[in-house]
C-alpha cells in the first residue's frame, strides 16, 4: 500500500523574475505528491548557483531575465549537470528561442498559458525522459528543421536576418553590446537578445568566435557596400 509514498518525488527549481509568477508555479508544484520545490530563483545568476547548490532533477525556467537570457542559463547548468533537464516556460510562440533552447539543451519548451493540470503533466513526461514542445511551436520548429535539411552547406548563413548580419560584423569588430547598441540605434537588451540567437544559429559558444567565423565565410566582403 506504501509503494506510492516510496516513489521519490522529483526535485524541482523554478526560475522566473515575477515573484507572483514564481510563487505560484511553486505553490503549484509543491503540493503535487511527485514533486518538490527545493529552490528558487530570478535571475541567471541565481538560477545558476541554486542549480549547481542543490542539483535538481527538473528546472522550470523563464526564457527572459533581467540579467540575461534563460537559454544561456540552461547550457550552462546542462553543461554542469548533464542529468539535470530544463523546460522552458515562455509567454511567446518563438521559433528562434525554441530553436535556441533545444540547441541548449533543454527538454521542453511551453507558454504560460498552459494550464496548471496540464503543465503538472508535461513536467511528469519530461521527469520520465520524455521531450516535449507545446503545440503553438512545433509546427513552425518543424518547418525550419525541414528547411535546413533541404539545404547546403551555407544554410547557417543564409539563416541570419539582414540586421543579424550587421550585427555579427559589429561583434566581430570586438564591440561590445552597448557600442552595437548605439550604432544601430536598439537598446542594449536587444542588442544581447540579437547577439545570443545569431551564436545559437551558428553553432558558436562565445562572441569572440565570431570573427573566426566572419573570416572564413568572407562575410565582411560580401557586406562591404
């Protein structure tokens, strides 16, 4: 009769920057039998100390933080604690993150409209090895992975906006986010929201490859008019 009770329920950190968000995923969650919040965070920079502190088997996490992106915080506690899996909860259908997010490693990807039931569902599936997109998403993922597939060897190139390109020449340049930032007349924020999807789109891990990049592609060349 106990081998409900014996089972081992998952343990889970929530990260978003809205306290009334946060703490209603957690009070959410933790009442669920098979779950147990045991941190939680608002920021990168705490989502990833409380990852490495407490090692959890599931992070709940916002795609946008105030310090940063939620993808990069995903590869980076992916890459520490490779056992660990992340969803990520987001308010926008964004085929750029979802991308972003599955080359980085998370697991899931859901909006928060998702209903509470549902949502308990989805983070059972994804504690079982499951992976799982919501379905607002996986149709326009799906389209861009066909697309890639049918393509050549420059697809990662052909894949960057016009505005994507001016940019990556900028970081190539060594500039930082706030001199692109004045540049090109975007705020800072948008500037790394840029920054971080061209790295995505190109396989790059950090910005100082860029240039690497721009060098063997001849990209500076073909933008030069």
């Amino acid at each position: 009769m106990n081998d409900a009770a014996a089972v081992t329920p998952l343990r889970l950190l929530v990260v978003d920057d809205h306290e009334i968000v946060r703490q209603g995923l957690v009070a959410l969650l933790d009442r669920r039998e098979g779950f147990q919040v045991v941190a939680q965070a608002g920021t990168v920079a705490e989502a990833i100390a409380a990852a490495t502190r407490f090692e959890p088997d599931l992070v709940v996490m916002d795609v946008r933080l105030p310090d940063g992106s939620g993808i990069e915080a995903c590869r980076e506690i992916r890459s520490e604690l490779p056992a660990t899996r992340v969803v990520m909860l987001t308010s926008y259908p964004d085929e750029e993150a979802v991308l972003s997010a599955i080359i980085a490693g998370a697991s899931g990807y859901l909006l928060k409209q998702v209903r509470g039931r549902d949502l308990v569902a989805a983070l059972e599936a994804v504690g079982r090895g499951d992976s799982l997109l919501d379905p607002a998403v996986t149709e326009k993922v799906l389209q861009r992975v066909r697309s890639a597939a049918a393509g050549g060897a420059d697809d990662e190139l052909a894949d960057l906006t016009a505005q994507e390109r001016k940019i990556l020449l900028l970081v190539a340049e060594g500039k930082t986010n706030k001199e692109i930032a004045g540049e090109i007349f975007l705020s800072d924020k948008t500037v790394k929201n840029y920054v971080s999807s061209i790295l995505s789109k190109l396989n790059l891990q950090r910005r100082t490859q860029a240039a690497a990049f721009v060098a063997k592609h001849h990209l500076g060349d073909r933008s030069g008019s």
